[in-house]
C-alpha cells in the first residue's frame, strides 16, 4: 500500500472514531442534563419507568423529523442503551480495539 493510501485509510478510521466519539459525548450530556433535571422523579421511579421516560425525552430531542436537535446516530444509541434494560447510568466509552462501526 502507497504512503498516500496508507494516510487516508488512517485519516478514514480516525474519523470513524470521532464520530462515534462525539455521539457517546453528546448521548453522556443528554443523560447527566436528563438525571439532574429530573433528580427528583428519578428517584422514585423504577428502572423501567426511568427507561422509558428517558427514551421519551431522547426521542423528543434527537428524532430527525422534527427533534429540537435532530440526531439519528444520538437517537439510536440512546434507544439501542435504554432498550436492553441497563440503568440510566452514563454510557460507557468502548475500549481500544473494540472498534465501532458508524
């Protein structure tokens, strides 16, 4: 492989993992605003209403047809996170070598 093709499936993987790097940033802010905005609730209610209400708000939020911040790949982690039952804690960031495809 030429320098030059070398460099830009570099440059190609590096930003891949920006991309994803900025929607597990943007999903953490959107759950900590979600968690201190809604503290309270929260603590009342079970991990399946929180769940729900949060994916609510997500939807609410990032939908493209009409989100007040229109985000899919936001949307889709938030849905893909809340609807396998884990917590509303904050999303992990995945390990060197996991690799995440966009």
């Amino acid at each position: 492989m030429s320098g030059r093709n070398e460099m830009t499936h570099a440059m190609t993987a590096l930003d891949r993992q920006l991309d994803a790097l900025e929607t597990m940033t943007e999903v953490n802010s959107f759950l900590v605003m979600a968690m201190r905005e809604h503290e309270q609730d929260l603590i009342r209610m079970s991990p399946q209403e929180t769940r729900d209400m949060l994916r609510t708000k997500a939807r609410a939020m990032y939908r493209p047809d009409g989100g007040l911040k229109p985000n899919v790949r936001a949307l889709e982690l938030l849905e893909e996170t809340l609807g396998r039952g884990q917590s509303a804690e904050v999303i992990p960031f995945p390990t060197p070598g996991a690799g995440h495809s966009s």
